[in-house]
C-alpha cells in the first residue's frame, strides 16, 4: 500500500509511472488526496472539541470547590455538548478513513523507472539468455505421457482422492520431488538464508499485509468457519514473521526460506497451460525472503536473480530471464524478474521464478519498520522470489532428460535421489 505522504507529494510523477501498468489513476489519486485533507481536518477538529472537553473537566472541579455549583452544573451540561459533538467527529473520522483505505488498497504499486512499457506477457524485456536447448535423435514425450507411463506421478488417482490438480507423486517420481526440495533449501541455506517451518494456515490480517487481501481473495481457498487461508505460496508467513516490528539496522537484512505446498484455485486456467504439472491447485515449492533496507533493495534483488539463476545452471536446464512489463506486472510489485526454463517434450517456455521487489508496498501495510540508531523508525524493503516452484522444474528435468531407454538425473541430485536414472521397464 502506497503511503498517503508519497501520492501527495509526487502526484503527478505517480500518475504517470501507473501508466505503465495501463491505469489511469488520477481521480483515484485526487479522491485519495481529497480524502486524506478531509482526514486531517476532521482529526483537527476533533482534536479542537476534546481539548476543550479537557478544560472544562478541570474547570468543574475548581468551581465545585469554590462553591459555585450552578456554573459547575452549566459546565457540566456544556462537556456533555462536547462530548456529544466529539464522538459525532470520531464517527466522521472513522467513516474517512474507511473511505481511504477503500482507495488505498485499489492502488496497486508504482513500477520502477526500468519496468518496460506493454500489456500483457508478450512485451516482457528479455534480459538474458543461458544454457543449450535440448536436442533428440527421436521425437522427445512430453512429461504427461512419461510420468503415466512409468508411474511417476498418477493423476487419475489424485482426481479420486481430490479433484484435478492435486497429483499424487509415486516411487521415483515423490523421491526425485523430495531431493529437489532438499536441493533447494540446502543451496538456500548454504547462500545465508535460515530456513524456516512456517504455517501452512494463515489468517486474514497476514493476507492483507502481503497483498493477497484484498486483490486476490478469489484465488484463495478459504475455510469460513475459521476465516482462514491456505496459503499460496510460503511468502506470506514468512514476510509476515515481522508484521508490526521494529528491526535494528544492524539486524538487516533478514534471509528466510521455506519449503512450503502452495493452494491455489486457478481460476479461469485452460488448455495446454494445466496439462500435467503445468498449474496444478497444490503444488510444491521453496522460496526465499528478505527484509532490507531501502538504499540494498536492488542489489538484494540482483543477489535473488542470481541464487535462482545458479540453481538452474546446476540442473543443467536452458533457461531465460525476463523483466516483467507493466502489464504483466503483479498488484504489489514493483519490479518483477520471471525464470522461464524449457520444455524439450513440450516445446516452450515455462515459468518456474518469479523475484520481485515490493519496496515498501507491503511494509506500509505491514507496519514492518527498521530504525537507525535513535532516529525516528522508517519501512523496510521487502523481496521474495520462488527458488524454486516444483512442478515444471519436474516437467523440465524429466523431458529434457529423456532418453529412448530412460531419464537421467542431473548430477547435482544424485546425493539426494540415490540413483542416477529413471529406467524404463522393456
């Protein structure tokens, strides 16, 4: 959430940079900025009447004391007045500020200056390029087929037991999953990340302060009775670890990682996209966080990018690194890098990253502060990014890994799975 101080004071610039995204926002900037005026004038008024309320409070007790009750009684009769009027204004107060952040929460994050201008995934920067596309002497098979074929994963089974979308990984197929999260969380530690068993349940107030309530509640699976959330990636227990704290700047940054199943319901998905592992409503993944201050923000996400980069050049996988444009950017955003690896039976791309840096978008709602020495406390900067999500790094290694008499696994796994290929039964 964009602080109230920054839309007033770079108005203008902030309108513009939300172009980007494809918005017009300057009537909701002006509402914004209308409401916040009316908010502090309200709050000055009601600050006039309980002041006022405080000096006849004290003036009744001295009258009483000098014996003149009927000016006491009169007194007495105007606090009242005052107190009346005064719980008028908290009601106003109330009533604004709900308008506000109404407003508040609908304005998304302002891109940065290098986030590149398009609507949609088509006009994403390709930044870079790494590693050998697969080649075959045969016509490779893409990983729906493998995996059925020779009972690495069941998704009939998983269809009975849930509902499309929640597979069931079998033998090899749960022991290759199992070493690539080990894999990942080992990398992540071994890069000054602390590893972290969060929740898998999160409340409302942790939806919010990560941005997932209210833009995304409709993606949620959400338990009614209770009010809570499965969530949808490890980000939000994890960033909300520090939800209304004040950290030491010598305490920055904060590296955290989990391993985490994701839920989430996918809707509107269709066609090629949720074949297999493609999308699934569960799936697996470990990510990584961090906590820093402004002025490290970037250097922290060029750091991110890399820890990503580096697993997939150890799994020997080609892959690409996009900057995501404005269209294509998420609500809470302001910088967005995708990994995409690719798929040798399927023939594309598939994204498996997403690191983004927030700035100070989710710090605002999450009263998440650092201060320096003994100056006034001020909003982190806040980074996640997947590292990595689980089930098209599985479609990746195990299509372009194919051969005409198994899958090979990448070496870098081989201390993890115990075996060194997947050899299909003659």
């Amino acid at each position: 959430m964009l602080q109230t101080t920054y839309i007033k004071e770079n108005r203008a610039e902030l309108i513009e940079r939300l172009t980007v995204r494809g918005i017009d926002a300057t009537e909701m900037v002006d509402q914004i900025i209308e409401l916040d005026d009316k908010r502090k004038s309200t709050q000055a008024d009601l600050d006039s009447i309980l002041a006022e309320s405080n000096l006849i409070a004290k003036e009744i007790g001295a009258l009483y004391k000098q014996g003149k009750a009927d000016e006491a009684n009169a007194a007495k009769a105007k606090a009242g007045e005052s107190k009346e009027a005064a719980s008028g204004y908290q009601e106003a107060m109330a009533s604004v500020q709900e308008s506000l952040n109404q407003l508040l929460y609908q304005l998304p994050n302002v891109p940065h200056l290098s986030v590149p201008n398009g609507n949609s995934d088509a006009d994403n920067e390709l930044v870079s390029v790494h590693g050998t596309k697969p080649s075959f002497a045969f016509a490779p098979v893409p990983h729906w087929d493998l995996v059925k074929t020779h009972n690495l994963v069941d998704f009939e089974l998983g269809v009975k037991i849930t509902g499309a979308g929640f597979p069931v990984y079998l033998g090899k197929g749960a022991r290759l999953q199992r070493s690539l999260i080990n894999f990942f969380l080992d990398e992540a530690r071994d890069a000054g990340y602390t590893e972290i068993i969060p929740p898998f349940v999160v409340n409302e107030a942790s939806g919010f302060g990560t941005g997932q309530l209210p833009d995304k509640e409709g993606q949620m699976y959400h338990m009614a009775e209770d009010n809570l959330y499965m969530i949808p990636t490890a980000e939000v227990p994890l960033t909300n670890i520090f939800r209304d704290v004040i950290l030491k700047e010598e305490e920055l940054p904060k590296k955290l990682t989990a391993y985490s199943p994701c839920f989430r319901r996918e809707a509107g998905s269709y066609g090629k996209d949720v074949k297999g592992l493609n999308r699934l409503h569960q799936f697996d993944k470990v990510e990584v966080v961090q906590v820093v201050a402004p002025e490290k923000s970037y250097e922290a996400l060029d750091s991110m990018v890399a820890h990503v980069t580096g697993l997939l050049d150890k799994l020997g996988l080609h892959y690409r690194v996009l900057r995501l444009c404005g269209g294509d950017l998420g609500f809470t955003s302001a910088l967005t890098y995708d990994m995409e690896v690719w798929s040798g039976g399927q023939g594309r791309w598939l994204e498996v990253s997403s690191v983004s840096n927030f700035e100070t978008f989710q710090a605002n709602r999450l009263k998440l502060r650092y201060r320096k020495g003994t100056d006034k406390p001020q909003l982190a900067h806040t980074l996640n990014g997947s590292a990595l999500a689980l089930p098209r790094i599985m479609a990746a290694l195990i299509e372009n890994n194919q051969t005409e008499t198994g899958i090979n696994i990448p070496e870098v796994l081989h201390q993890y799975t115990g075996f060194k290929s997947i050899e299909f039964d003659a």
